[in-house]
C-alpha cells in the first residue's frame, strides 16, 4: 500500500514522502497513529499543492535574504563600548551588541544568526559572518569604537 508521511521515520523516510509499505503496517499502526495518510488522488494532489506553495515561500524568503546580504555587505557598522588606556574593552561586544546596533541602522537580524567566535574584547575592525538563510550569508564589517 502507498502511503503520504506526515512525519519523519527513520527506517521509512522523510515527511511529505510516498512511500510503499505492508497493509497491515500501514492499516493497523501508520494511518490510526497520525503519521501516515493513504496517498490517494485527492491526497497526492493536496501534496503537490502544498510543496509548490512551500516552494513559492522558500524562494520568496530567499530573495529577502539577498537583499539583506547586500545591504550588511555594503554597511560598516560602528560600535561604541567603554575601554581602557590600552584598548581593551572593560566588557566585551557580542552577538546581541551587534544585532542591535544593527536595528539603530534599519536592518533587522537575529543575534542567533550573527556569527562571532568569541565576544569581542578589543577595539579595533573586524569581519563577522551573517547567516541569513540556508544558502545566504554575509560578511559585516565592525568597528568597535570608545565611548566619548
């Protein structure tokens, strides 16, 4: 018997997938426990529908994402944090310093998506990596500045 997955099984596959099973598999454990439907006319056609629409969705996720690649690619964002005689910061600058100083600036980014190594403990410039979506990313450039 075919049946449409609605969840992900190891041994069977990945959801979305029509896969072939036993009838009693499918009839007395996949169908009565939610994870499978029958993959019916109506349900494949509902299925093609779906992965289209999750097609147009992705691609227009996509094309903002480059948008905002290109605007962080051409932004130099400046940083201000309090620091010493030999410029070593009494605090360090994260991932959340950055993210919001890149609302100040316009553009809206999730401290999760924005990739540093280590806190920064020092003025000076530096390169961090954007991670915007599954194949899109950017390189900021950030300049850690003393206050006053």
């Amino acid at each position: 018997m075919k049946v449409i997955l609605k969840k992900d099984i190891v041994t069977l596959g990945d959801a979305g997938e029509v896969v072939e099973v036993k009838n009693g598999y499918a009839n007395n454990y996949l169908i009565p426990q939610g994870i499978a439907l029958r993959a019916t006319e109506g349900a494949l056609r509902a299925l093609d529908t779906e992965r289209k629409q999750q097609a147009k969705k992705i691609e227009q996720q996509r094309i903002a994402a480059r948008e905002i690649a290109d605007r962080l690619q051409q932004l130099s964002l400046k940083v201000s944090a309090k620091a010493g005689e030999s410029g070593k910061l009494f605090g360090t600058v994260t991932s959340g310093d950055i993210a919001e100083a890149l609302k100040n600036e316009g553009v809206s980014v999730d401290r999760r998506k924005i990739s540093l190594e280590a806190p920064i403990k020092a003025l000076g410039n530096y390169e961090v990596g954007v991670k915007l979506f599954m194949d899109v990313s950017a390189t900021l450039k950030v300049t850690v500045e003393a206050e006053g």
